[in-house]
C-alpha cells in the first residue's frame, strides 16, 4: 500500500548498512495503523455508548476506527500541502 494511503511508516526504524547509507525495514505500523487503533481506542473507552456494539461486532468496529483513520490521513495531507 503506497505511503499516500497509509501516511507511511507511525514507527520508521532506520539502519546504516556499515557503508553510509541508511534504509528503512519494511513492515512497520503504519500511520494509518496508529491512528486506527487510537480511534478504536477511544471508541472502546466509552462503554456506555461503544461497548456492546463493539463486543457484539468487533468486525464493525474495526472498519469504524479505519473509518476514522483513512479522513484523518486525508485531512494531514490537506493541512500539510496548505502554504
């Protein structure tokens, strides 16, 4: 998935390869990732209004918090891109 779509690496570990130059591995927790589980997160620290919802459907409540996650990936884009 390119970087537009997940924001990138929420984590980037970067090495030198003993030559000078650096890389970064691969398989890291995306921004979309992080953000997502702070959404669920929140979502799940209401147990009033979330929590049966979400132990019935956890489904739904994972596709919610990716939900939440993919606008704000979008909305960072449009802030970052504003002179």
């Amino acid at each position: 998935m390119s970087n537009e779509k997940t924001g990138g690496p929420a984590h980037p570990v970067t090495k030198d390869n003993g030559f000078g130059y650096e890389y970064t591995i691969p398989g890291n927790l995306t921004i979309l990732d992080h953000f997502a589980g702070l959404a669920m997160q929140g979502m799940l620290a209401d147990p009033s209004q979330y929590g049966t919802e979400a132990k019935q459907n956890p489904d739904k409540c994972a596709a919610w918090a990716y939900q939440q996650a993919q606008c704000m990936i979008a909305e960072r884009k449009r802030l970052m891109e504003q002179p």
